[in-house]
C-alpha cells in the first residue's frame, strides 16, 4: 500500500432526440482495496444501446464483486456478447480499468478507442497485449501506477465528434490527447476534465450529437 489514491469522474451526452445513454458507467470498489471503472457502448442508440452496455457493465461489476478475477469476466463477457449479424460487430464494447492498491493498473479493451494515458505532461504509449476469445481481440495491459498519472477512458462519440464539419474523419484520438495535455498541470478533478473533453465534443457536434459520448477520466493524486 501506497499514499496514492484514485480520483475518479465520468460525463456523457446523449445522441440527438434521445432521452437515454447507450453507454454506462460503473465504478466498483473491492475487498482487496482494489477499484474496477467499467466503460460499456452498446450498440446504436436509445434504449436499446443504453441496456445492452448497462448489462455488460452489470454482469462484468457482478462477476467481479464475486470474486472472479478480471480475465474471467472478460472471457465470460466476450464469449457472451452476440454480434450483430447485418454490422457484424458486437452488440457492446467495453474499457475495463482497475486500480489495484493504488500500485498498478490492469486495462482490457475492446473495440472502444485505446485509453489515453498521460504521465508527466505527455502521452505515455503503453504496451497492449492482444488476446483472441471466441474471435473478439482483447487488448490487455498492465502498468505500474506513478502520482498524477490521468487515464481518459472513451466511447467512439468522442472521436466522432465534428465528422463532416470541423473535422473530415472526426476527432482523432491524437487529437483528444493533444487537447487533454493542455489541463495536466492544471490540477483539474477528474470530474471537471471529463466535463471539459465532453463539452468539447458537444461543441464539435454543434449541439447535436451524432452519437453518444462519455468520458472517463481516472487521476493518480
């Protein structure tokens, strides 16, 4: 154990005419004074998007509150989620984030845009692992924790944010790293820069979101 702990904040905005998120946030403390940040998107819209990534969400905070270690809830996860037959592409991505003792991170991902990670003022490229269950890539990783690392967890609605306008392909993830490096020093919570990077993307989207937007952030105080 360490003097470190983790300052956690999340923000959305819906898609255009909807009343619900298709994403969802969980946040789940454990016994081993570990903390597990679940990001899921499900796909499309509305109600539909809003319970297939609040399910995954659920089921992957309900399997590890019973003691499942992270990779077991990932292969359940992935083994489970359908794919969508007409898109071909899985009904839910998610971004698995967990603090363990405020010592090291644990990172699954997938099909969500790579999480940001920003240590010293600049863009820290971590190494990702890939894994292969039941034909999905899980890209996994696992970094030793230093003070005032900020992580920026993301459903694709950030990057999508000004395609056809401001931006011809969108936000590049570049881009949204750029962006953040400029409020490291700042000392923001992680709930104001969450705000920040999503107020940003409603700008781009010139208040109509195309799509649904959240953002995670995650900052080692």
């Amino acid at each position: 154990m360490n003097n470190l702990c983790a300052d956690i904040g999340y923000r959305s905005i819906f898609h255009e005419g909807e009343e619900l998120c298709g994403d969802h946030v969980d946040v789940i403390e454990q016994e081993d004074d570990s903390i597990v940040v679940v990001l899921a998107d499900g796909l499309g819209s509305g109600v539909k998007a809003s319970i297939l990534s609040t399910l995954t969400s659920k089921i992957i905070s309900t399997m590890t509150a019973a003691g499942l270690s992270l990779e077991e809830c990932v292969r359940t996860i992935a083994a489970t989620l359908p794919v969508c037959s007409v898109r071909g592409v899985a009904y839910s991505t998610f971004t698995i984030l967990r603090i363990v003792s405020n010592d090291y991170a644990e990172l699954f991902q997938y099909d969500n845009p790579f999480a940001i990670l920003l240590r010293d003022g600049e863009v820290f490229d971590y190494t990702k692992t890939e894994i292969i269950i039941d034909g999905k890539k899980i890209y996994q990783t696992r970094i030793k924790l230093e003070e005032n690392d900020i992580f920026v967890l993301m459903s694709d609605g950030c990057p999508h944010a000004g395609v056809g306008t401001a931006y011809n392909f969108g936000w590049q993830r570049d881009d949204i790293a750029e962006f953040m490096k400029t409020f490291y020093d700042v000392g923001y919570t992680a709930k104001t820069l969450s705000t920040i990077l999503i107020e940003e993307c409603n700008r781009l989207y010139d208040s109509k979101p195309g799509d649904d937007a959240t953002a995670c952030v995650v900052r080692i105080r």
